[in-house]
C-alpha cells in the first residue's frame, strides 16, 4: 500500500507563515502525529535567500524592497537567491526518506526535476537539467528552481524534506520579480514560464491539480486533497 501524502492547494499565502507552516508539519512527521505532505501554493512577491549567501546577487536597496512591497528571507534550504510572486506555482513536499533504504540525496532532487519535466513533456514541450545546476530548463532558460533541506529526524534514521521548487506559470514574471536578482547568482542564462513559452493561458490551480499525477508517478505515495 502506498503511504497517504495530503495535499492542499493554498492561493495565497505570506512565505513567513508557509515557512512556519512546514515547520511544523515536518515536526508533527517526525514524531507521527500528521501525514506527509505536499503543500501546493503561491506567495506574494518574496526574494529568500538560501545557504549560500551572495548579498551582492540582491540588485534593489533595503528602501527599493520596501517601497515595491517586495518581503526578503534568509532562510535554510540549499541554494542562492531566488523569487517567489503571484503567478508561480511554488511545491513543498513534506515527505520522510528512510536512511536505511540507501538514501540518495541527489536522486530526491532529480526525481523532484523529472516531475516538472514530464509535466511539460505533457504539453509537448522539451525540457531537461544541466549538469552544473539543479533545477528545469527549457533551452537556456530556467522554468523551475529547486532548493529544499534535509531534517533528521530525532527518533529514526530518516529525514523528513522541506521547502521544495517554484514553477513559473504566468506570462511576464521574469520582468516583474527576477529582474531585482541574479537568480540562483546565475548571469549567463535567463528566467521563463509556462505561458511565456506555449502563448496560451493557464490557471495556477489548474497547473496545481494537473501536477499532481506526474509527482504521484515519480513518488508511489496516495493522494488525498485537503
């Protein structure tokens, strides 16, 4: 039997309180009180700024982010600095990897890139990885960044992952949110989205829902909306 995984769709939520929020699922996963989960969602415009600290990959002034309604994070998965805004469809899967079954940290990561890619294959559209970066590209552009942690669990050898990847969705968000950034502290490559590339229209929600089949497919886990 594959394991339960709940699955909520959230159209808007501040990233403080979704931070909190897998926070505390992750703790409840730990000590089996909840379910694992794959929280489905989109934030207001934020920069969060991974592990690998690069101040200067931060383009706009304390003064310019205010003034833009623009939130700033330093937070604590892997990775640089990347946004989030209205229009992304921004996946944490709260899922627990068992250490003893030969964790592959790697593959996780992999697995979570060919989840995005065979959802754009869907949609006849050739995507791939490059080798020196994680995430989802089409060509020399990058539909999808992904960065997440690791938390050991107390009792168990296992980890229980959080954070997770952002899916640019809606026309136009590399003007609107990227250009504050050098994502990810990538300059040579650019920013695109769904719609950007295919010229059609597409609902968050509806990208959120179509989604899920192909993260079940890579993940064996059974999914109940919440």
């Amino acid at each position: 039997m594959n394991r339960q995984l709940d699955v909520t769709y959230t159209p808007m939520m501040n990233y403080g309180d979704a931070w909190e929020l897998q926070k505390e699922i992750v703790a409840g996963i730990d000590e089996g009180k909840r379910s694992e989960q794959l929280m489905l969602l989109q934030h207001p415009p934020t920069y969060t700024i991974g592990s690998q600290r690069h101040p200067e990959h931060l383009l706009l002034s304390r003064e310019e982010l205010e003034k833009r309604g623009i939130g700033l994070f330093e937070i604590d998965r892997g990775g640089d600095i990347t946004y989030h805004g209205p229009g992304q469809l921004v996946g944490y899967p709260l899922l627990m990897l068992d250490a003893g079954k030969g964790l592959d940290l790697h593959a996780y990561l992999r697995n979570v890139e060919q989840v995005i890619i065979d959802y754009l294959a869907s949609h006849g559209i050739e995507s791939g990885r490059k080798p020196e970066y994680t995430g989802v590209w089409v060509g020399d552009r990058k539909i999808c960044a992904i960065g997440v942690k690791f938390n050991k669990c107390r009792h168990q050898r296992a980890f229980v992952t959080s954070h997770g990847f952002a899916f640019n969705i809606k026309a136009g968000i590399a003007e609107d949110g990227f250009a504050g950034i050098i994502p990810c502290g990538i300059q040579e490559y650019g920013v695109t989205s769904l719609e950007d590339i295919t010229g059609n229209t597409f609902e968050v929600e509806e990208v959120a829902r179509e989604l899920l089949p192909f993260f079940t497919r890579i993940f064996p886990y059974a999914p109940v909306w919440r």
